[in-house]
C-alpha cells in the first residue's frame, strides 16, 4: 500500500442522518469522499480510513469552512 506524505492537512467533514438512522460523512475538498456507519463511533475511523484512501489517488482542494445553511425547496424558489 502506498502511503501518503506526513503533512498535515485540515478537512472539513460533513455528517449527515439518512432517512434509515445511517450517519453519512462527506469531505467537500476531496472528491468522492464518503462513507456511512451506524453510529457516530463506527463513523469516526471510517472517516479517517477513506481519507487516506482519497488522498492516495487525488489532490485535495483547500477549502475554507464558511458556515452551514439549510435551505428549503419549493417549486423553483429557494426559501431560506
């Protein structure tokens, strides 16, 4: 297994529930970043595992973390 650099890096994850109670995380600045578990405990070391498996194969790309909206869909205007 290659392994990658010693750097450190910072990402931002997101988690997320889906509707069947699966706690869903992705990393934004690595492309198909992604993976799920039933708990928030299982999630943590997958998150870690898959991003070293994306950092293997891509570059990430710095982001900044802004803040979070949620937003509300009806039709085609955006409630926020």
């Amino acid at each position: 297994m290659k392994k990658t650099d010693s750097k450190h890096h910072t990402f931002t994850v997101l988690i997320e529930q889906d509707e069947d109670g699966y706690y869903v995380a992705t990393v934004p600045a690595l492309r198909s970043c992604y993976t799920q578990a039933k708990t928030l405990e299982a999630l943590y070391p997958r998150i870690n595992e898959v991003i070293e498996l994306c950092l293997e194969e891509e570059e990430f790309l710095p982001m900044k973390f802004i803040g979070v909206q949620r937003l509300e869909f009806e039709g085609c205007e955006i409630n926020l």
